[in-house]
C-alpha cells in the first residue's frame, strides 16, 4: 500500500499542504510586524532574507507547485473518470513540478549568491 503513486500522491499533498499553512502563519507573523513600528518591520524582514529563507522560498515555491498541478491531476480524474491514466499522470505532475521548481528555484539561488 504505502508504495503505490497513489499514496505517495497522497503523503506529498498533506505534506505540501501542511507547508502551505506553516507558510501562511509565518507570512502573518512578518507583516503583523509592522504593526510594532518601521524597526521591528525591517528587523523581521532582514531575518527572511537570509540564505536559510531563500532555500525556504524554494521549497515554498514546490510546494506551491505540486500541491496545486496533484490538485488540478485529481479534478481531472474526478470529472473525466480517466483512472485508468492515473499513475502516468502522477509521473507526469511530477515531472512537470520538478521542472517548473528548478525555472523557478534557479533565479532564487542565482539572486541569493550575488548578495
């Protein structure tokens, strides 16, 4: 059961998902700052500019991704009834996460080692 592209489907949209929401609260936290004053607003915003945010953008940015083509592969599967391509089209989300991630990813790091 737990190596069926079903259930890696499955772990990696709650684990994406599961990001998402730690991103959202951390989102939060760093605008409520400004909030507290111009200082406190700079301080935080100097914290996420750090190399250990930047690769956390990365992430960010594949779990943005494949969260929502897994979720764009399940309404396709739903609505049409295509279960019979369900594992091609698992590999294919994946793939196509994977490459958007590294056209996204790559700018990012680029970005973070010139400063």
């Amino acid at each position: 059961m737990y190596k069926t592209t079903g259930f890696l489907s499955f772990a990696l949209r709650r684990i994406s998902g599961l990001a998402l929401v730690f991103y959202l609260f951390t989102h939060i936290w760093v605008i409520s700052s400004a909030l507290g004053g111009p200082e406190t607003f700079d301080a935080r915003l100097n914290l996420v500019q750090t190399p250990f945010f930047k690769l956390a953008e990365i992430a960010l940015l594949a779990a943005v991704v494949y969260h929502a083509f897994d979720g764009v592969r399940l309404l396709i599967i739903n609505w049409f009834k295509v279960t019979d391509r369900r594992k091609a089209m698992f590999y294919a989300v994946f793939v196509i996460s994977f490459l958007m991630v590294v056209a996204g990813g790559v700018p990012i790091l680029l970005f973070m080692l010139q400063g």
